[in-house]
C-alpha cells in the first residue's frame, strides 16, 4: 500500500509541475512585450464561405494601467461601419467591462458577458476573442502536452481549459515558441470538442525592439469563413489620453 501511495504521490507531484510549468510558458508568452500603450492601424478583410470579402480600415489603442488594461478599438471604413467605437476595461478577477457605439442606433450599448461569444461587427472573432489578450493565466488550467514545429521553430505546445464552464471554448490549445515565448497558432474547440476555430500569427517583425506579429488570421473551420487582420502602422509607447478610454468618447468621438 505505501509502495502504491509513493507512486500515486509522485504522479501527482508530476502533474502540478507540468502545470506549473505551462503556467509560465504561457505568463512569458502573455508578459514578453513590455510597453504602457499600443496604437495600431489594421486592415480587416473577412472572407465569406463563397470567397468573397469585406474590407474594413480599423484604428486600435491599448494602455496597460494598475487596475488593468484598456483597449478601444475604432471603425474608420467604410461608411457602413465607420463611426463604431468598441471598449473594453479590463477587471483583474472579474469580469471586463464592455461596451460599444454603433452610429445607427446614436447610443453606447454594454455587452453583457453572456454575449461573448458572439460575432464582433461580423467577424470571425467574437468578443472575447477580442478580449482574450488580455484574459489572466489563471483563467485556465494549462498543461504542457507536447513540443512540435511551426516553421521552421521549436514551439511548445499547451492546452487550456476554462475555470469557468459558462466560457465559450470547452478548451484551447496554443503553439508558444521555445526560444522566442511568441505565440503562433491556438486551436479553439465548442462546447461538444470539436475544433471550432483556429487562429494563426505570422509575419513577425522587429517594431521598436520589439517581436510583432503584423498579421493574424481566424478561420472558422465550420462554417468555412475567415477574417484576416494585416496591422499597417502600429506605435508603441505613444501618449493616449485617459479620456479616450470612456463611454463618453464612445458617444461623441471626443475625449
């Protein structure tokens, strides 16, 4: 019996080193780019399941505060959804504040939590997509299950699932490479554990001394759409006004 508690006790202590482990994997990956803002100019294409594609010119700004990070995010074209505003605040150990602008409706609506896997402005990400840069290591269980190669680099590969069973994946699974901490690809899977999503970043940069993925890329590999976001201009460590991160600014464009 003691012989059978021994090895049940180190299989235990086996697994928790893993997870602590792919917890750190994961920190350094979220913490590797150190900066107090983020200014980013994109274009979105999304491609529909019969090929064709929408164009949208999109502006993004993002501060990293003490009670946490920031984000708002601007429609510029077309006309169709120019004027959008979307922000999120986020809640260290609660949940992020989010609201957005749509020009027709002339009102800031909030986005409850229950929304968050909902199509963001008919993209392929949703909303907590959307908000999932920022979403806190521990959120998740992670284990390390494996190492493979994306090319050409040595990354390792962690599985995620969520403390939280109301979230929209039942578990992700990310690519991270070994040398570099820079995430590379995430499989996302519904609630039944099929693949749902996959999300890919490439064409990485040096900006400001800092390794940048310029393009990143979401396809939904049941309903055969994608949406793909090319960053034209990004500036790191710019001066962001505190009041562009307010829902007045949402209503009025104005700080």
């Amino acid at each position: 019996m003691k012989r059978i508690a021994l090895i049940t006790l180190l299989a235990a202590n086996a697994a928790l080193l893993f997870s602590q482990n792919a917890d750190g994997i994961v920190r350094a990956s979220r913490d590797r780019i150190k900066s107090e803002s983020i200014s980013t100019r994109s274009r979105m294409v999304i491609t529909a399941k019969d090929g064709t594609t929408t164009e949208r010119l999109v502006d993004q700004y993002a501060v990293d505060s003490a009670a946490g990070t920031k984000t708002l995010i601007v429609f510029k074209k077309p006309a169709s959804v120019a004027g959008t505003r979307f922000l999120t605040i986020e809640n260290p150990g609660k949940t992020d504040d989010r609201w957005i602008f749509l020009p027709a409706l002339g009102k800031v609506r909030r986005i409850s939590s229950g929304e968050g896997s909902g199509s963001f402005m008919g993209s392929d990400f949703s909303y907590d997509d959307v908000s999932s840069a920022d979403r806190g290591v521990d959120e998740d269980t992670h284990t390390l299950l494996r190492e493979e190669t994306v090319d050409g680099k040595a990354c390792w590969v962690i599985e995620a699932k969520p403390k939280d069973p109301g979230y929209q994946y039942s578990r992700m699974v990310s690519w991270i490479e070994k040398d570099r901490s820079i995430g590379r690809k995430i499989e996302m899977f519904d609630k039944k554990g099929n693949l749902l999503k996959t999300l890919e970043l490439g064409n990485i940069e040096d900006i400001q001394g800092r390794l940048t993925p310029r393009t990143t890329r979401m396809v939904n590999v049941q309903t055969k759409t994608s949406t793909t976001i090319e960053v034209e201009i990004m500036k790191y460590d710019d001066v962001i006004p505190e009041g562009v991160f307010t829902t007045r600014y949402l209503e009025t464009g104005r700080p």
